[in-house]
C-alpha cells in the first residue's frame, strides 16, 4: 500500500489498549482483599480477528479446556469458568447453548437480540429504545424532518426499524424511503432508488460489515448527511475510506466514566519495559525502526513506509483518548463480573449461614466505587465536519405570519404554508395554528405580533368635521341676523302676514337644531348619545311642525274667504300654536318612552374595519328609532302635501310655494340619507346624520326666510300695506 496513514494503526492501539485495561481490571481485583477474598481470578484471552469462525473456535477452547475443540467436554485441570467479556454476536449463541454468563464491552450488533436469549447475557450497549430516542434528538436538533433508512435485511433489524420508525412518526419526522440491503449484488439497483430521492439525510442501521461494503462502494453517499450509531464510532475498521466515508456525518458515543488510574497504567506502558512482548513490535514500531531486518524490509518495500529510529521513550498508547468507550467498558464489564461473583459468594453463605444477607453487604468497603461505574449511559452527539447544516425537508418552513396546512399527501411532513386570517398572527416558523390577537389588537401587516387597535371617532381634527362646525356656525349666524331682523320689524305687514309668532319659533328651533351638531363631533359618550337623537328628534319636529302649522294656516286662510265657510272660526294664532304643540309633544313623548325602555349607549365595534375600533353610539332600540325618524317624514309629507295643493294662491300673502320647495328638499335628503347611513360605519355614519341635519335645516331657512331676509334688509319699501294692496288689485 503506498500511502498508509497513521490512523490506520488506531483500531491496533485499541484493541490493545483494552487488553491493557482486562489485565489491569484483573490486578486490581485480586489484590482487594475484600472483594473476592481467597480467590484469585484468572483469565483465557483471544482475538478473534473479527472473524465469525475464530470467535466460536476461541469460545470451544476456552471451554473444553484442550488442545482442539472438543465440544460438549471440558478437561479443564485448574478453576471453573466464571463468566466471559467478549464483543462478538456468535459468542452470545454459543454460551447461550452452555448457560455461561456474557458480558459484552462493545457495541451491541443490531443483529442480535438480548430478548431472544434465556440464559444471562449483559451488555455495556444503550438500550434500543434508548438510542432510537437519541436519533430523534438529534433530528429535531437540527430540524430535519425529511430523512431516508438504510438498513439491512433481517428479521431483527426489521423490527428495530418498525420501532425507529415509529418512534420518529411520533415526534413529527417523516421517513421518505427505507432502503434494505442484503448483499452487493443487490446493491447498485438500490442506489439507483436512493439518487431518485430528496432526502438529504440518512440513518444508517444495522449491520456495520454489510452497510460499510455498500456505502464505500458508491460516491453518491457523499453528498448526504448521514447519521451513524456507536458502532461506527468504536469498531476497530478506520482508514481512508471510512473517514471518508463518515465526513460531514453524525455519530453517536457513550459518556464514559473517568477512569484516570487506568489511563494513567496504559499511557505509561513502554516498549522498554515489556521487551517479552510481541505485540509491541507490531503496534508501537509501526513506523519505527525495529531489530527484526525482515520486518523492517517488509515495510520498507512492500508497504512503502518510511521508517524512522524510535527512542526508549516512544510509546503511542498517547493516542488513544480516555473518552475512548471500548477501553473503558472492558474495565467496567470486568470489575462487574467481579461484583456479582462476590454477591454470588455472598448469596450462598447466608443462605446456608442463615444470616441476613445485609450484614455482608454491609461489611463491603468501597463497593460504591464499582457501582458507580454502572451509571446509565447517555448518549451525546456529536459533529465531525459539518460547515453548514444541511437542509433536510420535504418543504420549506412555514415563516411567521402564516401556518401549516395539509396539502393532502401521505406524509404529514409535507403541507403549505397559508397566510393566517384576518385578526389573526403567528410569531415562530411552522406553526401550527394561528393565534387571534385580543379584541383592543391587531396584526400588524405582516402578521406576527399583535399591535394595540386605533380608536375611531369623528374628532374635532378631521378636516371634515372642522368644515361641519364652520358650516354649523355660519349657518347659526344667519339665523341669528334673522331672528334679530324679525324682532326690528315685528310689527311690519310681511312679519304679521307670515304669522310671525311661529315663524320665530322655527328660527328658534332651526338655531337649536344646528346646534344639535355638536352632539355629534367627539368622543361619544353615554350622556351624548342620549342627547343627541332626542335633542335632534324633537327639534326637528319642531322645525317640521312649525311648517306644517303654516301650511295649514295658509290653506285655511284662502278657504274661510268663501261665503258661508266654516273654517273662518279657525283663523287665527292660537291654531298654529295648537298645530306645533300637539305634534311637537308626539315626538317627545316618544323620545321619552324610547330613553326609559332601550336608551342608547356607547358601543365599541371591533369587527367594522380590520385594526379599528370604532367608538359609536348604539341606538338601543332600532324600533323607537325609526319611529323617531318615521314620525318626523310623516310631517314633513303632510306638510310637502298640503303646500303642494295651496302653491297657486295669490303671491302676497302666499308661502306654500316655499314651503313646497323646503319639504321637497327636507324630504330628499333624508329619503337619500338612509342608504348611505346603513351601508357606511363609524365617523361616516356619523358624517353622513350630520350632512342630513345640516342640508335639511339650510334648505328650511333658505328657501322660507331668505325671500323675507332680502325684502328686510333691501327692499323696506315693499313691506308696506299700500304696496301689499296694489299688488293684490293687479
């Protein structure tokens, strides 16, 4: 081999390292006296070359004791056979066959099955369950849920696989393709299925001699991410290929116990002192200069090394590592067996003494020290070469602002991602339901937090309601200037001949009307939205009845000027006084009756507009509420009515054509008022009641009082009973 790296010369110092801590577990045993007193224990030991054939050559020697294995005989002449620390799968079914107790230093193959044997078997290996729990951690370690098993066929490894499985179903990972190999002949069509697939990490589980030859044989491999067990991690096979192989992989390997005395004995073991060893020739002087000519010459020209000349000092059992399982469990498994000789020992005398057990058990200095060497073995994991964690999904994660959703496939792993509803949000990846924000928040656009609501009313620093309010008080002068004017000319023809009483009382009440607008600016409040409909209603009514009293009063005027009319009783003041009291009192009354059974209140609305709350006045009871409004449109259609029919009486003494142009405009505003008030919501509903208030009241005012207004401030000389009387000969 022309370049051979030093690695390879590691799995050697193992195994020789562990021989190391068997002879030094031995020492230690015999020389504690109170552990297995007048006993001295004593060891066979054997290398099997990890073959199959020389493990179970070595156990028949062992035990039958010969020259040449003998089954089903022993000749041994000295000791019994107390137990075995071995590592190998066939062991466990020769001794099972013996009832011989095993122990086992190593990593348990998966093909072997503890359950399946009756006779005691022990094993250093974490429980299976245990290390399907560990694969999990570590695939949820790193997010990936989208992974591939490459195992081999057994009946063993299926039902591993069945429980890996299960347990990875269990915690969200799903498991795109399993992939069994049984021998390399097989293997180049499962490759061919494994480049077909996306997952870019794989668990590799069973056989380590099987799953090795398949995956060395192909370079495709080394574009995933592969996660190994603890038998990757300690079986004596390293080299080119396997590091290789397991870059950028993950493995696993137990947490050893510190054991320093024993590293201390096996880091100062040197060539020197042991000069009758053999195998100290092979594995020390591996790139050193030995007295053996032809093994130098072997390396040199064969193998291509470069031999250097060693010192008395050089020793490279440096090289291995205390955190190094196998060494450490061939001294734990070793001083096990000890303890449960001694236990044994112990069993036997009281049970024939008759004393309790305890009192031995007792009398047993330091034992705590070896039971402390049994602690559980948690599984760590660690990272070789990994620069940048690969992606491992069978879609991208959901981002915040959206959720997970099944997309109807097979595996739940693979889902859209959707963005989450309206009032709705979600701050992680991949969540898995959205979260509603509290009824004063909302999302923010994005979606992933919750940010408190704004409040929504129609305030005085809306460009719209400072134009309303401008409106209000400009309109609250000109009927000011007109109630004034009214009060200088009181006594005038035109101010008597328009029944002057109950004209000031529609200026009074038009005044009061607008004012009414100010209710509807700003915060609402409970006191507010009571006042507002029941102010405005029976103001409204008011304005209303005064026109109506009018009309009336023009109808009656013209129709008691006839012969013999009975009507001629009713003309006078007291009518039209009659006329607005009685339908001004309807109208309170049922604003009465409307605040004492269901009044109006403050009503927060957080479902009109997405990240508002609108502070608006809930009506309380929309039945009293449109008969407020319904009782004010039956006036103002009587009286649109009653001034249609009168339009065409003499113009001097005549207003029924103003009035009819007033309720024609009263009536149209508020006719198209209500389509808008019911499709729009807060300050625009608010704005649009105010529109209404406001177009009404000016129609009212202008079309009856500006004519009077003009002839008042400009046109004195027609406010005279001469020109009242040459008009009317005309």
């Amino acid at each position: 081999m022309a370049n051979l790296s030093y690695m390879q010369t590691i799995p050697l110092l193992r195994s020789y390292a562990a021989l190391l801590a068997f002879l030094y577990a031995v020492a230690e045993i015999n020389n504690n006296p109170d552990l297995l007193p007048n006993i001295t224990l004593g060891y066979h030991v054997y290398d099997a070359h990890e073959d199959e054939i020389k493990s179970v050559q070595s156990v028949l020697h062992i035990l039958s004791g010969a020259d040449k294995n003998v089954p089903n005989y022993s000749c041994l002449e000295h000791g019994e056979v107390a137990g075995f620390v071995g590592y190998h799968f066939e062991m466990e079914q020769i001794l099972q066959l013996y009832g011989y107790t095993k122990i086992s230093y190593g990593i348990k193959d998966k093909l072997f099955n503890k359950k399946d044997l009756e006779q005691p078997f022990f094993t250093m290996a974490q429980d299976v369950h245990n290390h399907h729990l560990a694969i999990v951690f570590c695939l949820k370690h790193f997010e990936w849920n989208w992974i591939g098993i490459i195992t081999t066929r057994d009946d063993n490894t299926e039902a591993e696989v069945l429980e890996l499985s299960r347990e990875m179903s269990r915690h969200g990972i799903c498991i795109e393709f399993i992939v069994r190999i049984n021998t390399l002949e097989e293997s180049d069509k499962q490759r061919q299925v494994i480049e077909k697939y996306r997952a870019q990490v794989i668990v590799i589980y069973g056989s380590f001699s099987v799953l090795f030859k398949f995956l060395v044989s192909y370079e495709f491999i080394e574009d995933k991410t592969l996660i190994l067990d603890d038998s990757w991690f300690a079986h004596p096979f390293l080299g080119s290929y396997y590091m290789k192989l397991v870059n950028c992989s993950l493995s696993f390997s137990p947490v050893t116990t510190p054991l320093p005395d024993l590293w201390k004995f096996i880091h100062s073991w040197r060539p020197k002192d042991h000069p009758e060893d053999e195998l100290l020739e092979d594995i020390f002087y591996f790139y050193c200069v030995s007295s053996n000519e032809t093994y130098n010459l072997i390396r040199i020209h064969e193998m291509k090394m470069i031999l250097k000349y060693c010192s008395d000092e050089y020793f490279v059992t440096q090289s291995i590592y205390p955190q190094d399982g196998v060494v450490s469990n061939v001294y734990t498994a070793v001083t096990f067996l000890a303890i449960a000789l001694h236990n044994m020992i112990l069993f036997q005398k009281s049970f024939y003494s008759g004393r309790p057990m305890s009192r031995f058990i007792d009398k047993l200095p330091q034992l705590g020290k070896y039971s402390m060497l049994w602690a559980q073995i948690h599984y760590s994991v660690f990272k070789n070469t990994i620069e940048q964690k690969p992606q491992s999904r069978c879609n991208d994660k959901c981002p915040p602002g959206s959720r997970k959703a099944p997309n109807g496939g097979y595996h739940v792993c693979c889902y859209d991602c959707v963005p989450c509803s309206e009032g709705e949000m979600s701050n992680t990846t991949d969540s898995e339901i959205c979260r509603k924000c509290p009824e004063d928040q909302w999302p923010d656009p994005e979606k992933t937090r919750c940010l408190p609501r704004v409040y929504e009313f129609l305030s005085y620093e809306d460009a719209i309601a400072s134009f309303f309010s401008v409106t209000v008080i400009l309109c609250c002068a000109i009927t000011c200037f007109i109630i004034r004017q009214f009060i200088i000319y009181w006594d005038t023809p035109l101010v008597k001949a328009n029944n002057r009483t109950v004209s000031f009382i529609l200026l009074v009440s038009i005044f009061l009307s607008l004012l009414c607008v100010f209710f509807f600016v700003g915060c609402p409040v409970n006191i507010t939205c009571k006042l507002r409909p029941t102010f405005f209603g029976f103001f409204f009514s008011t304005v209303v009845s005064c026109v109506l009293a009018k009309t009336i009063m023009v109808y009656i005027a013209f129709k008691a000027t006839k012969p013999g009319s009975s009507l001629r009783k009713l003309v006078g003041v007291r009518s039209s006084y009659y006329i607005v009291g009685i339908c001004s009192s309807i109208q309170l009354l049922i604003c009465i009756v409307w605040l004492l059974v269901s009044p109006p209140y403050v009503e927060f609305d957080h479902h009109s507009y997405p990240g508002k709350i609108i502070i608006q006045c809930n009506e309380g009871s929309d039945l009293w509420f449109y008969s407020m409004l319904g009782y004010m449109g039956l006036l103002a259609a009587v009286s649109f009515l009653l001034a249609f029919m009168v339009r065409t009486l003499p113009d001097s003494f005549n207003e029924a054509k103003y009035i009819t142009f007033s309720m024609l405009l009263f009536c149209s505003v508020w006719i198209a008022m209500i389509p808008a008030y019911l499709s729009t919501r807060g300050k625009y509903m608010v704005a649009v009641e105010i529109f209404a208030i406001l177009t009404s009241s000016a129609g009212i005012l202008g079309c009856i009082f500006f004519p009077k207004l003009y002839i008042l401030s400009f046109k004195l000389e027609l406010n005279c009973r001469k020109q009242i009387v040459e008009k009317e000969h005309l």
